[in-house]
C-alpha cells in the first residue's frame, strides 16, 4: 500500500482502466506493462498503473520469415 499513498492518483489509473480506454483487454495491458512496452507503468504489489497520458504501444506486424 505504500505505493499506492506515494504515487499521485491523478495522474495514474489501473490497467482496467487502460484497457476499457484502448478498447483491448487487461490481461494484455498487464502484459505490455511486464514487457516494459508501456512507458511510465509502475506496478504496486501484484497490480499495474499506468499513468493516464500513455500512448497505446503499437505493436508492429512482422514481415515474412527469412528462407
């Protein structure tokens, strides 16, 4: 909980929150967040944040596999 107090409230919201805002689902937000592909995401015990200005991490389509 001492994150949570130290952290404004503000300016952060939960990953249900991020994922209602990108139209995906938590599960995926917290997974971009363990990958570090969320810039600014602080986790507070088991649960994520992520600061309400943050970008949806567009993730890139790969091209065909090399021969």
């Amino acid at each position: 909980m001492y994150y949570i107090v130290c952290m404004d409230q503000n300016k952060m919201q939960s990953t249900a929150q991020a994922a209602a805002q990108w139209s995906i689902s938590p599960m995926w937000v917290r997974k971009l967040c363990q990958q570090g592909r969320i810039k600014g995401a602080i986790k507070a015990g088991r649960d994520w944040f992520v600061p309400i200005n943050a970008k949806y991490p567009h993730l890139y389509k790969r091209g065909p596999k090399p021969a």
